[in-house]
C-alpha cells in the first residue's frame, strides 16, 4: 500500500503483458458486490519489449455472458513508455487514459479545476459471476515483454462488497 | 518540514526572494517518481521590500523544460504578511490571492476548489516544482512559505 488513505482502501496488481501480434485482457481486480472506485491507474514497471501497446483500456468483465463495459476509452497508446510511466483514469469512458510519459517532466491536469482522478461505481454480476476490472490492449511486438502495477483505491457501497486483486 | 494529513502528505518550504529588478526562480520541492498534487500554496512570511511583484507563478522545470502549474500572471505587489496564494484552477489560470488587508474569501464565478494534478519526474533527472516571480524592486526581500499536499502513485514516489 502506497499510502493510509481514511476515505478509501488501496489495492495494487502486478500484471504481465505477453501478447505475441494480438491483443490480450488481464486481470487486475476482482469485484464483489458494489464499490465506489475512487482512483485507478497503473505505472509501467518493465518495458523489455515495448514497441508497440495500443487499443489499450479498462474495463469491466463478466466472466458469465460475457459482457463488458470500458472504464476508459479503448485506445490508449503506451507504445515506446519507459519504465516509470503513468496511466490514469481521468475522465469518463469515453475518455482515453491520461498518460504521463517520464522522458521529460510531466504534468496531467483535470478538464475543468479540481478533482484530477474520475470516480465511478461498478457492481458486480448477480448470481455469483466473477466480475474482474480489467487492463486490455493490443500489440505488434511477437510477444511483447513488460509488466505494470495497477493500482485502485476504493470504498464499499454495501456490505461485503470489495475489490480484491485477482 | 512534513505532516501527515488525513489524505495525503503536507510539505513546506520556506523560500527568499532576493533579486533585483528582474525576475527569479526557487526550488520549491524535488519531485521523485509520480505524485498527485492535492493542494499547493503559500503565504507571505516576511516582508522587508516588497511593493512590485508580478509574473508569479508555480511551474515544474526538469533541467531541460518548463511546464506551468500556474499562469505566469500572478500579482503579489504589495501584498502583507499573512497573504496567502493558492492554485485553484487549471494551469493557465493564475493562483488565487487572498489579501489580509482586509478579511477576504477565495471564491469566483464557480465555487472555490483546491484543482489536483499529476506531476511526474523526468526520468533521471532532477524535476522541481518551483515558484518564479518579477520584480522592479531593487531588490525585492520577502520570505514565502510554500506548502504543498500530496500522495504517491508509485513505490518510493515523494515531495521533498
């Protein structure tokens, strides 16, 4: 955990992009009945081979269906980031993630004045479904080598709803 | 000097203005990793010399460029002890000022809010978040507290 956080509880994932000339969704958390998620982001922690990361996205996933619903847009490009880049749910789902790319000092700031992370509510699937946020993109590398931590901080709607690393 | 506030982490430093007619910029805090940048603001502290200070501003400069955090338009002439100076709202907006020459509210058009960002370091490099101000003062002498609150987004991510 990266920090005490009274108003919310922090949760992270290490997740390995291996794709070879597709696309891929992993696993980053998985979600029991309701939370307010507060903050979602990731940092690229390696980046062997990392040419090309694109399409990429949140979303929700429903094991049973299946279904999905994007958490951001899906077509965030991380092509080329070095290790230490930022990734940030900072606007709706319509929106693409923010991305701070650490070749040079970087700055991300809200549309309007105020509150930079972009809060949603997601409930998992009746009847018991494994619900899971998800890390999607896709790649030209034959595979692609890298991992990212992904990172959430969220509050409980009801009672025993969570969200727990899957 | 730093606090642990209910959510995130409270830094300060205190800053001296010394040039003379002409502009400078101070390292307020060093940057490692990726932080979000809650809140961020200062207070006049100590004012020897101080009529004529304008082009204020807070940017992040890594060595090489310079991004704004705030416009380059903040105007702090004259301005007494107890002043204080705040960024709420987007980086081409100026800071806030409130100006204890009387009792003041921080509000606008929309109601007053504390606007967040993302800072990274660059890679490798020493990354400052730094105040900058211009002067016709020969010289100006003032002494600002800056403080900024914020939480890391990374392991070994800090404001120092």
């Amino acid at each position: 955990m990266l920090t005490a956080n009274p108003g919310g509880i922090q949760i992270s994932k290490t997740i390995t992009l291996a794709a070879s000339g597709g696309s891929e969704s992993l696993n980053c958390f998985t979600l029991t009945g309701s939370v307010w998620v507060r903050q979602l982001w990731g940092v690229i922690q390696d980046a062997t081979s990392f040419a090309t990361c694109t399409a990429a996205s949140f979303i929700l996933y429903e094991a049973t269906g299946p279904s999905t619903n994007q958490l951001t847009k899906n077509d965030g490009v991380l092509s080329a980031m070095a290790v230490g880049t930022v990734f940030a749910k900072v606007g709706l789902a319509g929106v693409t993630f923010g991305v701070l790319n650490n070749a040079a000092g970087a700055v991300l700031e809200p549309g309007a004045a105020g509150q930079i992370f972009s809060e949603f509510m997601v409930t998992q699937r009746t009847g018991a479904v494994v619900t899971t946020i998800q890390f999607q993109y896709t790649t030209a590398a034959t595979p692609i080598i890298g991992t990212a931590q992904i990172y959430a901080t969220y509050t409980p709607l009801t009672a025993g709803s969570k969200l727990i690393p899957a | 000097m730093q606090s642990t506030e209910s959510n995130g982490t409270t830094v300060h430093k205190d800053i001296t203005f010394t040039v003379a007619i002409g502009n400078q910029w101070l390292n307020c805090f060093t940057i490692t990793g990726s932080v979000l940048v809650q809140r961020l603001w200062g207070i006049v502290s100590a004012v020897t010399t101080f009529t004529n200070c304008t082009s204020a501003c807070f940017d992040l400069n890594d060595g090489a460029a310079t991004i704004q955090l705030t416009a380059a338009s903040g105007v702090l002439s004259g301005m007494p002890v107890g002043t204080i100076f705040a960024k709420a709202g987007l980086a081409a907006a100026a800071f806030v000022v409130l100006d204890n020459t009387a009792g003041d509210v921080g509000e606008s058009t929309v109601p007053l809010e504390w606007s967040e960002s993302i800072v990274t370091q660059k890679s490798g490099q020493p990354t400052y978040l730094r105040m900058g101000i211009s002067t016709t003062d020969n010289p100006v002498a003032v002494v600002m507290r800056i403080s900024c609150q914020w939480v890391p987004l990374t392991p070994g991510s800090k404001v120092t």
